[in-house]
C-alpha cells in the first residue's frame, strides 16, 4: 500500500500569489505565522487553498489576511461551521508589526501576501511590503514576458 502524497511542491510551496508580482513592486518580504482551525490545516494538506485575492490589513495593531480561500474537505465534522472566506490573524514579532505599520502609512505602500508554505510542519504566509504599478508598468512586464517566450520558441526551433 502506497500513502497519499499533499499535492505540495518540493520546496514546501503551498499557494502561490502570482498576480502580486504582476499588480505591485515588492520592496519587502516578511514571514508571518497564521493563525489555522485543525479543518483548515486539513484542507491546506489536500491543496485545496487559493490566496489570489488576498490581502493584509492593519486592525489594532495586529496584521489580518482577509480574502484567502480554503475550502473545507467534504469529511469536514458535522458540528463545526467551515467558513472558506474567514479573517485570519497573521503572527510576527511586536517591533515587526509597528515597523510595516509606518511604512503602510506611508503613500502608496500596502502588504500583500505572496504565499503560503510549510516550515517545521506549520503553515508560514509570506507577506511583502509592495508598491502598486502604474498601467505602463505593467505593459512593460507584459512585454519583457513575451519578449521571452518569443527567445525561448526561438531556441527552440534551432534546437530541433
């Protein structure tokens, strides 16, 4: 008998945020724990976790990821409501929070997550301090992509 492997990357990956890298220029990265009910850490094992839409949010000074879908397993227990779309609490150090406090106060910065991963058998977020992109940003990044692709097909073609 073979056990079930997660559906995780080697390197411990669990969601990956890709559109942040395209939406905002990340200045800072930072590593927070989350705060998980035991059918969540479930449901993230089976990969069923999406933070695409994610976002963090300063509330009395604490940091909350607001917008990151897990969706509960179908074993979920019978008396426990799973809500997919709850507020979670991030955990860092106190010096850390007042620190990205100031800068997101700053004009123009935010935090964002980038993802989700395993470090000693507990779920970590990685959140960034980021900048948001101009429309010319961006078709720049769409450009440098294509350009790319075009140079990869290429070598392709005098490979064969």
């Amino acid at each position: 008998m073979s056990a079930t492997k997660p559906k995780t990357a080697t390197d411990g990956r669990i969601a990956e945020n890709k559109k942040a890298f395209f939406n905002y220029h990340i200045e800072e990265r930072h590593e927070a724990g989350i705060v998980l009910q035991g059918w969540e850490v479930k449901a993230i094992r089976e990969g069923k976790v999406q933070i695409t839409e994610g976002y963090v949010v300063v509330r009395d000074g604490e940091l909350y990821l607001i917008g990151c879908l897990i969706h509960p397993l179908r074993s979920t227990s019978t008396h426990i409501r799973a809500d997919s779309d709850r507020t979670r609490k991030l955990l860092m150090h106190k010096a850390e929070i007042r620190r990205l406090i100031g800068k997101v106060e700053q004009k123009g910065y935010t935090l964002v997550p980038l993802n989700l991963h395993w470090k000693n058998g507990r779920v970590k977020c990685e959140i960034a301090l980021a900048r948001g992109k101009a429309q010319h940003d961006k078709r720049d990044t769409i450009k440098e992509r294509e350009g790319k692709r075009e140079v990869e097909r290429a070598m392709k073609q005098r490979l064969r």
